[in-house]
C-alpha cells in the first residue's frame, strides 16, 4: 500500500480508536484506546500536508498528557489487589479514603501484635504514636473508670487532634493486632493532602464522639 493511502486511512482509524474507547465500561481502556487514537490523528497531520499542523499536534499532545496522567492515577488504584490481607481489613475499616489516599497512608504504618498486655498511652504523658486497633480488644482506664474499645477503635485520637498529653492510660490486651503512626508525620501528610485531612479527621472525630458515649454509659454503670 503507497504511503499516501496509508495516511488516508489514519484519521478514520483514529476515529474508530476514539469510538471504541467510548464504547469500553473500563476507565482503563476507554485511555488505552483514546490514546492509541490521538496517536494515528497526530501521525495524520504530520504527513496529511506540506506543512505539518503543530497547533493542531500540540492540541492533542495535551489531551495524550492528560490522558497518560489519568492512566497512572488508574493503574496506582488497580495496585490495591497487591495488598496483605490485613491491609485490605484496614482499608475496610477506613472508609473516606481512596486506594491512592491509603497507600499514602500506610507508607508511614507500623504494624503490631501483642504478645501480652502492651501499653499504648499514659494518662498526663504525650503519646508517641496514633493507634488503631485493627483486631482484638484494648483497655481503657481513666480515674476510677475503666472499659473496653476494639476493635476497630483509635486510640490516643483526642491528644493527636487537640496535641496534648493523653487523658487516659491504654493498654493493648493480648492478641490484639493494631496500627500506629508517628503524630508529626501523620500531620504533615494531612496537611498536603486535602482528601487525606479530611477523611482522617472525619474517622478521628467519629471514633472520639463514640467513645465518649461508652465512657459516660460505663461510669453510670
């Protein structure tokens, strides 16, 4: 086939490439095809004339950046399925966040489990890490009251919000298995990521506000 009738046919295969990105129900896909399509129109105005149409390629050059960018962002949260078992328990466990805002979020994760009664947070004393615990149970005592939260419960979120000392003594109950971050690195991720600030503080907020209540029930109790 003469090279001429080849770049005849770039715009309509471009065309059909388009069309079958739009008929595709995967956002994977439909970028993959939109992709391959601008591809053949570009190759069209670079041979279709004498002078080849920079404004039209640059144009479409832009759309293929702005696709490749949500072709990444795409592919980041198909990684998801690469996660353990008990990560995918605690991104159950957190919902607001998105794949990518979770991986965000688990980067700077330390992961435990408790042989035997381990203390989490000291009444009066600023805690070292935020925890959540994922399985298992941990006990709370403050004054003359003590109960018990987990799982799925935060522990030490009062004195991460507010930065204060800890207004109550936490210990880990053995087998518990729980999550912690550092407060400081937590709250530099939170404040470069809207999404992320928002979800946490969202979870921090609602887990407080339950907990309260349980306090309350089991010092009348």
């Amino acid at each position: 086939m003469p090279a001429a009738d080849f770049v005849a046919y770039l715009a309509p295969l471009g065309a059909l490439f388009v069309l079958a990105g739009f008929l595709c129900r995967s956002q994977l896909w439909l970028r993959i095809w939109a992709i391959a399509g601008v591809f053949c129109f570009v190759l069209f105005y670079l041979q279709a004339t004498h002078v080849p149409l920079w404004t039209a390629m640059a144009a479409f050059g832009l759309f293929v950046a702005a696709n490749f960018y949500t072709l990444n962002r795409i592919m980041a949260e198909g990684r998801m399925f690469h996660l353990k078992a008990e990560e995918m328990m605690l991104f159950a466990r957190l919902p607001g966040l998105t794949p990518v805002q979770f991986k965000l979020l688990l980067a700077d994760a330390q992961w435990h489990e408790a042989s035997e009664a381990m203390l989490l947070t000291t009444e009066g004393t600023m805690p070292e890490r935020l925890y959540f615990v994922l399985e298992g149970k941990a006990e709370v005592r403050r004054a003359d009251t003590s109960f018990d939260i987990g799982p799925h419960a935060f522990v030490g979120e009062l004195a991460f919000l507010r930065n204060q000392p800890a207004t109550a003594t936490v210990h880990a109950k053995p087998g518990a298995l729980y999550v912690s971050w550092l407060p400081d690195k937590l709250r530099a991720l939170m404040k470069t990521n809207d999404g992320i600030n928002s979800a946490v503080s969202s979870l921090l907020s609602g887990d407080l506000a339950e907990k309260l209540v349980r306090s309350g029930l089991s010092s009348r109790a």
